[in-house]
C-alpha cells in the first residue's frame, strides 16, 4: 500500500486515526507534527510530499473555535479555506487523492428534515463560512478527492462535549443545557474507521459525503446520556438558545442524512448513544 498522509495530526480526529490504524495493523500512515506539516506553509508541505509521496492525503487540519472564529476571521480564513487549498494543490501536483473532513455548521439549518449532500448550504457563522469555502477550494482544484461532513464529533482525545460535560457534572450540582438544537454526535474513532475504510475500498466514488453516527439528539439528552452512562449525578435542566447567547449562532436543525455513504460503500453506522458508550468506558 502506498503512503498516506494526515495533516492536522494533534487534534482529536488524527489522534483518532493513529489508533485506528495501530488497531488495524497499518503502518504506511504517516503522522508529522504541525511543526513539520504546517499547511500555511506551502514549501514546508512540499517537504512531506517530496519526503512521503503520499498516494492518499487525510485533512484532518482545521480551526475549529466557533465562538472565537466571528473575531478571528482571517485565521479561520486561512486555515479552514487557504490550507485546505494548498493540499488540494499539492495532491493534484503528485497525483495523490485526499480526504478532507467538513462540518454540519455549513448549513442553516431551520428546516427539521435530514440534510443531503446537495442540500443547500447557507452557513451562518464565519466558521460554517470558512469551512464551505476549504470544501470549494478543494473540490474546485483536486477530482480525486472526498469530502467528508461531520457533526458533534468527539473522542478521548482534545476538548470536546463530552469531556467538557463529565468535568462540570463533577463540579457542579446542577447544568442548564440548551434542548433546542438538534443533531447527531458523532464519536471520531468511528469517523476514522470510516476514513481508512474509504482508502483502503479500492474505489473512486469522489465527491461529499455526509457521515455521523446513527439517530437524532439535542445537547440537552446528550448531555444527560453522558451522565446517565458514566452514573454521574447532576442535575440536568433544559433551556432554549435564547436563554444562552453566544457569539456564533448556530444551526438549530442539523442531523444528516447517511444514506449515500451507507450505500456507496456498504457500511453500517454505529447508533450514537451506543458509540458513547464505548467512549466513555475508556475515559
């Protein structure tokens, strides 16, 4: 098997990945540091190609503070949009195919029916914004590529719902949890499954696809899933959106449909409440 390159390695995702492929046994995946793969730096990503001649790239890369990205607009630009690019650039340049990881935040979300991929996208923050913008770049530059939206992800790994909740459920006696945003977490180890899955298919059904974990949820029974689970005891209240402004709005519907991805590459999704389970038994 030819190389394969994940950009973005640190986070939760490439975290994700490292284990997955240890799990499965492959060793043709490589992790450089940012300090080396930094994908602002077009003659440091030339490096890795020249050094890995990777046939697959896996973005994994990616600014992801919401809240921070309204003030920090040129940065989210540069990362979700510009470096997205320039690994799309680099992988045409080698003939390599990529991966690259997008979110739900792309959508508006004020309609209550499951988003397909050629819904249309109307995103309502500058981080929805900047990561349709990366998935233009990328489709627009590169043929041989998938981009992948998820939503809600989590894992072991970084900072994140899940961990974010069982901290504060052990602080505090008692949570207000917003109940009306709707979605699908999605747990990053089955994500990464899912990635080198695709790589390893032997196909080249390139385009979007939409990939979270199975059923729908607001953060509010997300939030009491993870402590009903972890038999943490807290008190969980459930509020609108209204009673917790933050800076980015988000979408209030954002559950996606998987039928595409199901089908194309014959997977079955795990049930998010089920794939948290999983996680939390290793926290």
């Amino acid at each position: 098997m030819s190389n394969i390159v994940v950009f973005g390695a640190s986070g939760q995702l490439g975290q994700c990945l490292k284990k997955v492929a240890e799990t499965k046994g492959i060793t043709s995946i490589h992790f450089p540091p940012e300090s080396e793969a930094d994908i602002l730096n077009k003659d440091a990503l030339k490096k890795i190609f020249d050094t890995y001649k990777p046939a697959w790239c896996i973005n994994c890369a990616a600014y992801t503070a919401v809240d921070k990205a309204e003030d920090d607009v040129e940065k989210a630009h540069a990362i979700n949009n510009t470096g997205a690019a320039n690994i799309a650039e680099l992988c045409k340049q080698f003939g390599a195919a990529m991966i690259h990881t997008s979110t739900d935040f792309i959508f508006k979300g004020d309609k209550p029916v499951p988003l397909v991929e050629d819904d249309i996208a109307e995103p309502i923050n500058i981080y929805g914004l900047t990561k349709l913008e990366g998935e233009l770049a990328v489709a627009q530059l590169l043929e041989k590529q998938y981009t992948l939206r998820t939503s809600w992800l989590y894992s072991e790994y970084g900072n994140n719902f899940v961990k974010t909740m069982l901290k504060l459920g052990a602080e505090r006696d008692e949570l207000r949890i917003i109940a009306d945003q709707v979605g699908t977490p999605t747990y990053a180890m089955d994500l990464a499954d899912c990635i080198l899955y695709i790589v390893f298919s032997g196909k080249d059904a390139y385009g979007t696809y939409h990939y979270s974990n199975e059923g729908v949820t607001s953060w509010y029974d997300f939030a009491k899933g993870i402590f009903d689970i972890s038999k943490t005891k807290v008190k969980v209240l459930p509020i609108r959106t209204s009673e917790y402004p933050t800076r980015a709005v988000r979408p209030a519907y954002s559950v996606m449909d998987k039928s595409k991805i199901k089908r194309t590459f014959n997977i079955e999704i795990p049930y998010w409440r089920d794939s948290l389970i999983t996680c939390i038994s290793k926290l």
